[in-house]
C-alpha cells in the first residue's frame, strides 16, 4: 500500500497524481469579531432582567451567538468580563479548539479553579463557538455532540400567571398555583414548578419558618389534588435552607411524591446534600449556581444528589455539559438543563438534551416563552409538552438583532437579586417570583 500511495504520488503510469487532500469547509477559520447585546424581556420579564448574548464572527463571515448567564456583576462590567475573556482567551483562535480554550479561561491568573463570572463569560462565548461549527459543517449542533439520541425532549415550566392577571399575591396562594397547574395541563406539560416557601435571602440558610412550611404542604395539596397523577410536582427552594431546616421542609413534602426537592440548601455545601437526602424520601436536585465539572463532581462524589441543573450559559458551555452528563451516567444520575433565562441558552439545552442518554427533562419559559420566541423568530418548536430538536444549522435558531437591539436594558439591577432582610417569623415572608418587570 505505501509503495502503491508513493508510486502514485509522483504519476506513476502517466496516470496523474490526485488533488491534494482539502480541509472542510471552514476549518481553517478564525474567531474575528465580538459584539454583545444585552436585552431587557418587557413586562412580565419571565427569565429575569436582563440576557446577554455574544455574537462571535469568523474571518470568514460565520456567524455564531451565544448566551452569558452570569449575574454576579452588572452588565456593564459583564460586558468588559467577555471582552477580556475573548481577546485574552479566543480570538484569532480556530473555534473548534474548544478544550484549549477553556483551558486558557479556567487557568487565567493562576487559578484552575470554579469561577462562576469568567466561567459564565466563557460559556457564552463557547455556545456560540458550536453554533458557528455547526453551520460551517451544514449540521445542527446536536449532530457534533454524538448524534441525537432523543427525538423529542420532555420539558417542564414554573408555575407564571395568565397574561394581564400578574400579581404579587400569585406567589403565596395555593388555589392560583393549582388554577395555572391545571391550565399547563391541558396544554401538554407532564410536570410544573413552584416555589412558595420564601424568602431568598443573603444570609445564607436559614430553618424555614412554620408559616413557610404550611404554605409550602398547601401549595403540593392543591396542586396534586387538581392535576392528580398526570403531573410531576417539581418543588424549588434556590437554597434557602440549613441542612435540619432543610429536612424538616423535605419530609413534609413526602406525601405528595414531588419529581424533586430542588436546591434545599446553599449550592457552595455539597457534602451537605447528601445528609439531606438521608433523611428525606424525595429525590434531590440542584446544579443551577454550580459552575464546572468539578463541582459538580464534588456533588456526585458525595453522594445523595441524582437529578443535576446545569445552566450551560454559567457552567461552562455546551462541552462542559455534556462532560457532566457522562460523569453523571457513571453514578446512575439524570440531566436536567436549567434555564431561567434566555432562548440562546434554551437553544443551546436543547441540543445538549437530544444527545444525552441520561436525560429527565428540560426547563422551558411556558411553551418557549413569547419574547423569546419572538427574538429567534419561533425557530424552536414545543409541541405537546416537548421540545423538538431543531434541524437546521448551528443552534437552528434565526436570532433577530433588530428586535435585540430593540430592547436594551437600562435598569441598575442584576438579572436576579437575594433580599438582605432574614426570614421573618412573626409576619411571615412573601417573595414575588420571576423577578417580573415593572409595567413602567
């Protein structure tokens, strides 16, 4: 054979040798340009405040976006995070070279270690990385990630209010929740989330006040005695709990079978996970404000966590994800992307979600969310409680910059804020849900 490839070669026979072997099409390509947009959803603002989306363009005129879910700094200091992270880490760079760049990022300034805002500036940058890749090989992204293994993906949305009836008093009344329970139902959905214990505060965790616990058993009776067996019950907290605190919460919850106690306790105590999960008879879920494999790692080490929330715009990217999955296979534990954000990141989980074996379900803003489907122009379609992977190139998703730049924010808040005040167990605590917008 080598003498038949030399022979040939050189003409051998008069025959003339063959064209040299070609890269693909735009695989010599390099990361050129970078422009962030930051877009503020109108009233009610389900996904929070703000989103940030990088736009990465190629030397060759591909275009690829992406979404930062990274909220510990404002946007104006997000955006000078990304453009350092980008010039630093990946420009001029070939944006199949995804491994070496995250590297470079989770090494910067010596550290090697979890960092949720440079790790959240990567991930976006990363995600658009893959939609500039598929389009360069005419695929969707979920064709480089292994092929797709899921058809169809099973999603599952918060509990929001009817359009015009939004009200502070939505969040704390257990018939409203099981009115908008049954309404999603009968739409499609096979399980909903809710999350009435309250409050989200920054004083780390705290035992739940009697009050809170009470609500929390009426919002599950309501809710299981309307929708029956036909709906997961999916109960979150953010984090609010100690860890005895946690388990007082947890086995009052028991006899309504939720799908999962989400986030019971602070997301920086993964050993503490496992000691609730001892005690408590409901699975446990978490993973939203973890960034990395390595944290994650932690958690699956420890034991007692089976049901992982990455939110691939902070966890890392699309890659990370998918590492985290097949970590996941190995201790018998299921995916079950986050997203409380917007549509590049939803886009981006879709794709992670058809290639996995190991999914649950994935987070959707209703049935896609109306602004968000409006700034990709309804290119990801959700059909009788399911997302259906997208066919077309790249993330399959038209982003609409007209409407993006439409939209900018201008507020000073973060895309989600903890309130300082501690738990109040004398007047009892209320938390408007879904950070809305004001209608001013």
């Amino acid at each position: 054979l080598f003498f038949f490839c030399v022979f040939f070669s050189f003409g051998g026979w008069g025959v003339p040798p063959p064209p040299p072997c070609r890269q693909p099409k735009g695989t010599d390509m390099k990361l050129k340009d970078l422009e962030i947009f930051v877009v503020a959803p109108p009233f009610p603002g389900w996904g929070g405040r703000y989103w940030i989306f990088p736009k990465l363009t190629t030397d060759n005129g591909i275009v690829g976006y992406g979404e930062c879910y990274a909220s510990t700094v404002g946007p104006k200091a997000m955006r000078a995070v990304i453009e350092d992270v980008f010039e630093r880490h990946m420009q001029g760079e070939n944006p199949e070279n995804i491994e070496l760049m995250f590297r470079r990022a989770h090494s910067a300034g010596f550290t090697q270690r979890p960092d949720p805002t440079v790790m959240g500036a990567f991930a976006g940058l990363e995600i658009a990385c893959w939609d500039i890749l598929g389009k360069a090989r005419n695929r969707p992204v979920w064709a480089l990630l292994g092929g797709r293994m899921n058809d169809r993906i099973r999603s599952y949305t918060y509990l929001y209010p009817e359009p015009g009836k939004e009200s502070a008093e939505f969040w704390v009344d257990p018939d409203a929740a099981a009115e908008a329970a049954v309404r999603f139902m009968n739409q499609g959905f096979t399980a909903v989330k809710f999350a009435p214990a309250g409050p989200y505060t920054i004083r780390g965790g705290h035992e739940p006040a009697m009050s809170d616990i009470t609500r929390s058993v009426a919002f599950c009776k309501a809710i299981r005695e309307a929708v029956g067996d036909r709906v997961d019950l999916l109960f979150g907290t953010h984090g609010q709990f100690t860890t005895p605190g946690a388990i007082r919460m947890g086995r009052e919850l028991e006899p309504y079978n939720p799908l999962w106690y989400e986030e019971p306790i602070p997301p920086d105590n993964l050993l503490e996970f496992a000691e609730v999960a001892k005690s408590v008879r409901v699975p446990l879920a978490t993973g939203e404000r973890l960034t990395t494999k390595y944290e994650f790692g932690t958690l699956l080490r420890a034991g007692g966590v089976k049901i992982l929330q990455p939110a691939l715009g902070r966890v890392g990217g699309i890659w990370e994800a998918k590492k985290i999955a097949a970590m996941a296979e190995i201790f018998n534990a299921e995916m079950a992307p986050h997203l409380y954000a917007g549509p590049v990141e939803w886009a981006a989980n879709v794709h992670l979600s058809a290639s996995i074996p190991n999914l649950l379900i994935a987070e959707t803003i209703e049935t896609g969310g109306a602004f968000h489907l409006k700034l990709i122009k309804n290119t990801i379609k959700w059909e009788d409680g399911y997302i259906i992977p997208p066919e077309a190139t790249g993330l399959g998703i038209d982003f609409d910059e007209d409407v993006a730049r439409a939209h900018p924010f201008t507020g000073t808040g973060l895309h989600l804020q903890m309130q300082e005040a501690p738990c109040d167990y004398r007047h009892g605590n209320r938390f408007e849900g879904g950070a809305p917008s004001s209608k001013s």
